[in-house]
C-alpha cells in the first residue's frame, strides 16, 4: 500500500515522503496513530506542504536534543542501592532506574531505550553510560552506584568502569 508520511517514522521514513508499505502496518499502525494516510490524489497535491511541516518539525526536535545533550554531557549523578559488604548489590541498576533518575533532574523525557549499558550494573561503582538521544547525538555521564546509607563518594582518581564493571582477580 502507498502512504504519505505525515510525520517522521524512525527507521521507515521521514514526514511528507511517499513510501510503499506493507498493508497491515498501514492499517493497524501507521494511519490510526496518524503517522501517514492513504496516497491518493489529495494528499499527493499536499506532499509538498507536509514535507516542509515536518523539516520544520524534526528541526525543532533536533535543536531541544542538542540542548538536552549539552546539559547531560559529562553529568555525575548517583544511585543509592542496597548492596551487601563485598559492593554487590541486592538486585541491579537498570536502564529504567537510571532514566527516571536522569528524568527526575533534568525534568525531561528520558526513555530507558536511549539508555546504553552492556548489562544491567550488579556492583557498586562509578560507570561511564553512553546515551543515545536521537540519532548522531549522545552524551556520556557519570554514575555511581553506592550502597543504601552511605555518602556517595566520586573518587577523581579512580578510572570509571564502563556499564560492565572489571574484576581485579579475572585480569591476572
């Protein structure tokens, strides 16, 4: 089925462009959601003026990510865990715990799914996280993970573990 995009669809299409897709995602996804309609004559005479409403758009959505980045980029931020004696926690600090918190501060949507982590985190520990934003643009901040009633401690001498922690006893 043809369809005119009327918004950007990420990974299938940007808005005003005329694409042929399959008929179940045009008729149970796309046109109910209002992300396309149907290509016929109207909206063929109307591409233009959709394009240029979602450049206009996606050039807006573009310019609050870049500032969003910029305030993310290099933030420390800490999550209080419960963990046991030896730094392993009760549980793990996911995706999802580390989004709301970073949603929390910055008072802005942040989903888990722009969150990058290898595994979920199991230890105490500072970690570099990588954060997808929007395509071409990510930020990197800072986490530490510190057991439940103690003070969060950012050490500045030591090196950051990237999302999966190092064991000192696996490296020799």
């Amino acid at each position: 089925m043809k369809v005119v995009f009327l918004e950007d669809v990420q990974g299938v299409a940007n808005g005003g462009e005329i694409k042929e897709v399959k008929n179940g995602f045009a008729r149970n996804f796309l046109i109910p959601k209002k992300l396309a309609v149907p290509a016929n004559r109207n909206s063929m005479q109307r591409v233009q003026k959709l394009a240029k409403e979602a450049e206009e758009k996606r050039i807006k959505v573009i310019a609050n990510f870049k500032a969003l980045t910029n305030e993310l980029d290099g933030m420390q931020i800490s999550i209080e865990s419960r963990a046991g004696a030896n730094g392993k926690l009760f549980g793990s600090v996911t995706d999802t715990i580390i989004a709301q918190k970073l949603s929390e501060l910055t008072e802005k949507d942040i989903h888990r799914r722009m969150i990058q982590t290898k595994d979920a985190i199991r230890e105490t520990g500072i970690y570099d996280i990588i954060l997808n934003l929007y395509p071409e643009l990510t930020a990197t901040i800072k986490l530490l993970v510190h057991a439940t009633g103690t003070e969060p401690i950012w050490e500045e001498d030591s090196e950051p573990q990237d999302s999966e922690p190092q064991d000192s006893e696996k490296a020799s």
